[in-house]
C-alpha cells in the first residue's frame, strides 16, 4: 500500500543488487533520467507515478548531498519499511545497513506492515523464454 499519499493505486515494489564503476550520484541521474523517460511527474511529495526507482545503498557509504539533485544514502526511510527490507534481504540475507546495522533485525521492527510477496521467474528464465 502507498505510504505518504494514500489516494493512489497500489504498486509492485522490487529491490535489485547491481555492480558498477558509476559514483553514487551518477548513478542516481541517470535513475532521475530513466524515470524522466517512463513519464514520471514530480507534482507532489509522495505523488502517484509510474515508477520510483530509489538509490537505497551504496556500498557502505553514508552520503548527504543536497542536491539537486537531492541525495541520502542509506535511503533515509528503508529501515522502516517492510517492503524495501524484505525483498533486500531476499538478495542478500546478511545486508547491512550502513549506520544502521542489520536489515534482518531492521524487518523483525515492521512486523505490523502487512506486504502481499509474490516471486517471479529469475529474469534469466525470462530473457531466455
């Protein structure tokens, strides 16, 4: 379910591990520019959009710029939200949160958000079919 603006559909979340020699903030422009590209409308915090692609870790760097563009690593909110923390520690069970600590321990603190889990093909099976 949304969290901040409620009156908006409900949506898929998903967390991905990916390797790469970009900078923190690179990285997050070019997300910016891909979510520029699908349509996303920044008309409000927290609007409906048609996707949200968040930088939550970094390596195991803290990171503060004010921007623009504006960004905080470790995503300033994960640790609260079930439904960043459980699919991350589906990728990796021992993830720790840079100044924050265990993701697991983080998750067991949201038992009370309900989140509807479904898992798809690993993308390879989908690439390859």
């Amino acid at each position: 379910k949304p969290i901040g603006y409620r009156n908006q559909p409900n949506f898929i979340n998903a967390v991905i591990c990916i390797k790469s020699t970009l900078t923190s903030l690179k990285l997050l422009k070019i997300l910016l520019e891909i979510e520029n590209q699908c349509g996303r409308k920044r008309s409000f915090k927290n609007a409906p959009r048609s996707i949200d692609l968040d930088l939550l870790i970094f390596k195991s760097l803290k990171v503060q710029l004010k921007g623009p563009p504006k960004l905080i690593i470790p995503h300033p909110q994960m640790h609260r939200r079930a439904f960043v923390l459980k699919p991350l520690i589906e990728i990796d069970p021992n993830c720790i949160i840079p100044g924050l600590g265990q993701a697991s321990i983080k998750l067991k603190n949201c038992h009370s958000q309900k989140i509807e889990c479904f898992k798809q093909k690993p993308l390879v099976d989908l690439i390859n079919n």
